[in-house]
C-alpha cells in the first residue's frame, strides 16, 4: 500500500456518500503527532458526511484509523467547517419563538 492509501480511502468512502461528489478534498498532512486528513466538503453534504449525532463522522474516522494501522502509522480525521460557519441559521426573534410556541400549545 503507499504512503495516501489513507487519504485515497476516506476520498473514495465520502464520495460515494455526498451529493456533490466533484467537491470533495481530502488533504494529507503528516508531522509528529501522525497523519492528519483534512476533509472539505459542499456545505450542503456536512449533514451527510457527519450522519446523526455524529455517528458517520465517527465511523470514517474509525476506518481511518484501521488504514493507519496496517501502515504503522497514527491516522487522525477531521472535518474543516465550510465557509460561513454552521449554515443558514433563523433570523427569528425570541417573541416570534414563544408566539410559535404557544400557537402549538393551544
């Protein structure tokens, strides 16, 4: 296996996950600590690749990790946050809140 195997594996497993495939970036970086793989995604594929609580983000890390074992190295994943911060986020105001809130209670 060479040295990327890493990096062409958790390329190969998000692409086939995400909608916007032709975005994805996975960058290598290797320095004392281990290997750290960067990945860059389409914001709109951040809830794909992260799953429900966490749980796909979680599961490509572990692969990640196995790959790095077979290669005797110490593989660590992350996930860079997309331009914009978390995504688009309500410009509701408190009261508009609580007057949905009490509209369902009623």
């Amino acid at each position: 296996m060479t040295q990327a195997s890493d990096r062409e594996f958790v390329e190969f497993v998000v692409k086939s996950i995400v909608n916007h495939p032709e975005s994805v970036e996975v960058s290598r970086t290797v320095d004392e600590m281990g290997v750290l793989l960067t990945l860059k995604v389409h914001p709109e594929d951040m809830a794909l690749v992260i799953g429900r609580h966490g749980a796909t983000a979680k599961s490509i890390r572990s692969l990640a990790r196995i790959i790095g074992l077979r290669n005797h190295a110490r593989v660590n994943f992350r996930i860079a946050e997309p331009e914009g911060g978390m995504g688009p986020r309500s410009n509701r105001t408190a009261k508009e809140v609580e007057d949905m809130v009490s509209e369902l209670n009623a």
